[in-house]
C-alpha cells in the first residue's frame, strides 16, 4: 500500500491534545508533513513550548505513523508558536513586536513582586520564551540585584538601552 499526506493525516487523529480533548490534526498542529517513499517527516507545532505532554504527544504520534503499511521511518519535530493576546483594539499591539504581557503587581510592598516576575521571567525563558522584564520600583529597583547584573543604564538621547 501506498502511503501518503491523507492516511498520514487520517492515522494522526488518534493523537489526542489531553487538554483540549481533539485530536492534534483538527487543532491543526501538524505543519510541514513531507512524505518520501516509506519516511514520513512532520513538525507538531503546540501552542506552548511549556506542553508538559509534548514527549508523550510526539511519542503517540510516530508510533501511529509507524503502525501504517509502507512507513519505514518517521521523523516527527517539534516546535511552539505562542499565540499573541488579543486586545479590546486588535488592529494595533499594544508594544509593536510584544505578543504577551504579565503584569506582576499588588497594593502593597515587600510582598514579593519582584521575586515572582524575575522567577517567572527566568521560568518562560528555560522553555524557550523570549522574555523582558521592566522593574518600575521608583524607590529601589531589585531586579538588577536579583539577576547579578552591575551595569548602569545609559540612554540613546530618546530610549533608556537595556542593560
């Protein structure tokens, strides 16, 4: 039997995403499918790089493609694309090249703001994120202490430059 993108596809659906309880074919996770004679290659794009299931995910998900007669080989990739939060005004970003932010704050000091978002800022980044943080702390910014960093910033005459 010949194998091909469709059976490919069709022997997918039985991967399902544990969260949102579809398949990953109707969520539309599968980009890239190239199949060659008996190798099938594919990427599984998840919608974060933190998927706890992804191993699992991508396991399943070779395992149905080798059960297909005709497949000698399956190459599955894996990849995430954060979806940007869309806004009240969904014409323009809110920051041109920010997809997402986290605000970390509360109505009181010492209770810790500071430690949550530089954890939460390191967090995202050892999964793969591209993060920034800005300490707006008027009375003694800790973010610098926290993260080791001993530069001073300095200016371009209209940006502050990130240390």
């Amino acid at each position: 039997m010949q194998v091909n993108e469709s059976t490919v596809l069709e022997a997918l659906k039985i991967v399902k995403d544990p969260d949102l309880h579809r398949d990953i074919v109707s969520l539309g996770f599968i980009k890239n499918l190239v199949v060659t004679g008996g190798r099938v290659a594919f990427t599984i794009e998840l919608t974060t790089p933190a998927c706890p299931v992804k191993d699992l995910m991508r396991d399943q998900a070779r395992a149905a493609v080798m059960q297909l007669s005709g497949v000698t080989e399956v190459e599955v990739q894996m990849s995430a694309r954060v979806r940007e939060a869309v806004g009240p005004d969904a014409s323009r970003a809110a920051m041109p090249g920010v997809k997402n932010v986290i605000a970390v704050g509360a109505g009181k000091g010492g209770v810790g703001k500071t430690t949550v978002a530089v954890n939460l800022a390191i967090a995202l980044a050892q999964c793969g994120s591209k993060v920034g943080i800005i300490d707006a702390d008027i009375y003694g910014p800790n973010v610098p202490i926290m993260l080791g960093i001993k530069t001073q910033l300095t200016t371009d005459g209209q940006k502050i430059v990130p240390a």
